[in-house]
C-alpha cells in the first residue's frame, strides 16, 4: 500500500491522470494547464455539476471504489442526456483522507475511466486536496446539445403523454438490500451477505447506466420530447418539478408503472409498498419525458419506454391514480440529506 | 438564526439563487434544470475548477464568510485570465453541516454574487447537500477564449522575458499574520486583534483579486504573451510548471523581484527570509507570462508589470540570481495539502 501523503500532490495528479485518453474532437487541451479548452462549433454547451460526500451519498463499507466512480461518472452524465445532449468532458475533483492509499484512488480512477470510455467522455481538469475528514468528489460535466433541440423542464404541454424509461424502484431497493446486509453483518468475521437472486438490484444501486440509448431511440425515430428530466430524487419529486416548472398538472396511473420481478419481490420481503418505492425510490437515473399525444403509437412501438399517464391543467393538480380508481397527491420526497 | 434542516434542499437552493441575475448573452439557461445552457459562437470555451475543504484550505475562526464566497470566486476567475480568457459563467457545489444557518450560508452567498458582479460572470448550476463533517465548496468556472489567443503554459521561448503583474509574498504574509493572532487570541474575551499597518496584508489573503485588469492592458497593447499561468502556488514552483512544459530553463533575479512596503515590514517583524516569501509563499493570484525579448520596450512601459528574468535553455536549469550574483537552483515547494 502506497500512501498518498508518500507522493506529494504534483505527482498524485500526474499518475491519476497520465492514463487519460482524449476522445473527442472537441477537447482542444485537457488536463494540465490552468484551464481545459474546448470548441463546441455552433453547438449549445451543457453543463452540470454533483457533489458526493462520504456518509451522505456512499457509505464506504458496501460501495466499492471503483464503482462510486463508475457511478459518480455516470449520475452526470444522465443530467446531460436529459437536456437531451451528449456529456463530452468532465472535470473530478476529490478531497481524500491523508490515510488514503494511492491503490485506492486509482480504484476509484479505474472506475471513472471505465465509464468515460464506454460513454466516449473526456476527463479534463480537476483538482485533487486533502480532506480532514472523509471522501468528498465534485464532478462537473460538459455536454453538447443541438441548438433548438436542447429539451427543458418547463416545456410540457396540456394533454402530453408522460413517459418513463425503464423500470423503477431498483435502486432503492438495492440500497434497502445492502443497508440490511450492513446491519447483519456488523463486524462478524466469517460473513457472507445474501445477494443471491437480487444482483439486479444490486447493479441498479452500485453501478447505475445514464440512459444514452433512449436518446439515441428518440432521435431516430424522430421524437424531440416537449420536456424531459432524468430520476434522481424519484418519479413523484421529479414529475413534480416538470409540471411545476411547466405550469400544469399530471395523471399518472399506478398500473402503469413499470416495476421489475426482483423489485417487487424485494418489496414483499422488506414488507414495503412496492408503489411507494416506485415513486420515491431515488437513484432510477431513468428517463423520465413528455410528448404530444398525437406520437401515442410510435411511443408505443419503442421498447423500454413506458407511457405513465398525461399532462393535463394545472388547475387538475398531480395524482396518481390508484388501481382501485382512488386519486392520491403526488408528494415531493426526494432524497432531502439536509433534513 | 434559521437552521438550514429547517428549511429543506429544494426550499434551499430556490432561497440562495432567487436573487442571481444573468448578465453573458451567453448564457441561454442558468440554475433550474438539468444542466445548465450556454452558447459561445465561435470562441474557445474555457472550463477550470477548485475544491476548496474547511480546515485544509481555510479557517473559519478568521475567515469571514462573505469573504470566503468572494475568493472562492475569484480564484477560479484568475485561473481563466491566464489562459487569457474572460470568465463567464460559475457552478457553485457547497455541502454544508446540518448546524449551519442559512444566514451563514446567505453571507457566503453574498461573497460570490459580489465577485460575480464585478467580475461580469453568471451563477449557472451547482448543489447543495449536507456535509458531516467541515464545509465543502467546489466551483468549475466556464470562459470565453479568442480562438488563436487562448495562452497556455508549454509554450515559452528561448530568451522570452519573465513577467509578473503585482507584487508578491503579501498573501502568505497576511496568512502568518492571521495565524499569529489566532494563537494569541486563543479564547480569550476582550481580545481585539493587532492588524494596524498591515491591512494591506489582510486583504491578500481574504479578498484577493482576479488580474482582469492586466489581461485587459495586455490587449489594450497589442501584446499576447507566449505563455502564462496564475500564481497560486508560489513564484516558484508556477514558474516550474512553465519551464518544465515549454522544456525551457530560467532566470530570475532576486533584486528584481516586487514586493510590496507591508510584505517587507512583516518578514523582518517575523523574523522571516523576504526572498523566500516572495519565491514559496501562495495564493497571490497575480499573473505570471512571458513575451518576446523585441517587447522590452513595451512591457517597461506598462504599470503594474515587472520583468524579473528571462527564460533560457532547459540545459541551463531554473535559477534565481540572488543579490550577491550567487546562484540559486528554484524548486517546487507550493502547498501541498497532502504531504
């Protein structure tokens, strides 16, 4: 184990960053410099930024390194796909223990690269410090958007249909999953977690995919969403902030909701509501969109997009509808670490 | 004093960026949605970031703040001025206690809108999230380049004249000052810091400035230099940085050197090497660029510029010449929060 104190910060940041490979043809100059330079010709720049401290966002026990960076990568990527953009470069910043192994960094850097190569991402900046305490990792993403298709929050329409991608609820219930592992575990020395039969949940909360290949649906069968948002605090919080921002209101329909096998099993052995987790449950980095109602059965002939329910006035409000036809509020929960 | 678990994330966030007002045409969307949009037609986009931890890089004992807000800021300003861009656009992450209050926080906020506003650049994005531990503050700071104008570090020449804008050491100076006050202080009641004379010092710690002045004179003359960098880390070991990539040598003169009344004042108070100061000691945020040596005539002209060397071939080595003609190899020492 080499410990990071051993070489200095100069030389940290040179051997984290001299396996960086440039990809895009936009990336004048990456790392090494005061600033990286980039030329996006007549493209809109995308931008977004996540901050993931340790014992807020990740708990260090269960989340290996290298997937909190494959997934600290990715949850900003999904911010960009939702602009309906492609992410182009990041910049990672990380504050690490003194006590840190560079082995560990470069666990964590493994992961980062990974996913950067598989969504043709740059790395290019960052900086790299101390931290008195625990782990801390700031991702800012660059991407590029198509003038005039760069598709916001606030442009749902009265009578769109809203569509998700995907399924729901995994994530949190993969979070559920391990939490209790944790508990169980609890020091003992010859444990062995039960996962069997769960890795999709697992995969779902550990290494999350932002969902490029539904852009790349929409765009070849020609559907520009009238608004889109990617699911980080859960499908109610989300929805919420697209029908409020738009000025309308929503019906959503718990028949609907696309919920996998091993979710819902999950939810019945943690004695859980399963709709519950399907609308609060955080982490989906799925899609969620709006289109025309008139685009009805050419969303219907897309696999992997689920239509929910529809944009309708604001004077309507947002619920759901109940399988038993009852109309619920939709509430913002979310994933509030301040409360 | 209103506790920011009070309030909630989304509550939050709505409470600290109502009052940002956009200024860049080239900003189409700031905060609110998934990312942020930008369109810079025809220029280079420039993009750095800085993370900035409580108790590694400041403390809050002696840290207002309102000014931590400002040079948290500016010094992502200075590092666009030297690639010889102009700032535009900031993504502000912080993760703050749960104890904070969010008049703290709205102090903080006050410090990097003030920036924002004189220095003409626009709050896009960030996050905020509960810390648990110390404050957390990551900014990535967007420019604009002129295509062909954008300078870089690697790019010095043979005989090239060393510049730098401002005076030096005085930052480092202001932090000692700081420090030693601190250390009296030491919980005592009545305590009224010692810091007549030496407000100077003060300010170049906690309020620095971005040398948006000198890029613009630098234009204003008609002189792109060949290479530059922003002094944060040291005349030193910034000066390093341009040798080793443009693989170049250098010489320096320690008479040559500026510093300021104050700076001079304190060293010997402190009992302290002036020289050493001016060479190791960080965060003055001037700028550091070399030109061609046939612009003598022109750089001798300009306020606020000294020539302190020239660059020479890297077989010669990095050299200050100390008073007595003596010498003296330049090495890297800067900041290293990590050793």
């Amino acid at each position: 184990m080499t410990e990071i104190a051993s070489m200095g910060e100069f030389a940290l940041i040179k051997h984290l960053t001299e396996k960086i490979e440039l990809r895009n043809t936009s990336t004048v100059r990456g790392t090494g410099d005061d600033a990286a330079v980039i030329r996006y010709e007549g493209k809109d720049v995308l931008v977004t930024t996540d901050l993931l401290l340790e014992g807020i966002h990740f708990d260090l026990t269960y989340v290996p390194l290298k997937h909190l960076g494959y997934k600290a990568a990715v949850v900003n990527f999904s911010d960009i796909y939702a602009m309906n953009g492609r992410p182009r470069q990041i910049t990672v910043s990380i504050g690490v223990s003194k006590r840190f192994s560079v082995e560990a960094l470069e666990e964590f850097y493994t992961g980062l690269r990974l996913a950067c190569e598989i969504y043709g991402v740059d790395i290019v900046g960052g900086d790299t410090s101390a931290s008195l305490t625990g782990l801390c990792i700031s991702i800012t993403c660059l991407g590029e958007g198509e003038k005039g298709n760069t598709v916001y929050r606030n442009t749902a329409n009265n009578t769109d249909l809203i569509c998700v991608s995907g399924d729901l609820g995994a994530a949190y219930m993969g979070l559920q999953l391990l939490e209790r592992e944790k508990t169980v575990f609890n020091g003992e020395k010859d444990f062995t977690p039960d996962f069997a039969g769960k890795e999709y949940l697992l995969e779902r909360q550990l290494k999350p995919e932002a969902r490029k290949d539904i852009v790349d649906l929409l765009r070849d069968n020609n559907i520009l969403p009238t608004s889109m948002i990617d699911l980080s605090d859960g499908l109610s919080s989300d929805l919420l902030h697209i029908c409020r921002e738009s000025n309308a209101g929503c019906r959503i329909y718990e028949e609907r909701l696309p919920i996998d096998y091993q979710t819902a099993m999950m939810a019945e052995e943690f004695n859980m509501s399963l709709t519950t987790a399907a609308l609060n449950g955080g982490e989906d980095y799925e899609l969620l969109f709006t289109v025309p109602v008139a685009m009805h059965e050419k969303i219907e002939a897309l696999d992997g997009v689920t239509m929910i329910g529809f944009i309708c006035e604001a004077s309507a409000g947002e619920n759901l509808i109940a399988r038993d036809g009852t109309e619920v509020p939709l509430t913002a929960q979310g994933w509030n670490s301040l409360a």
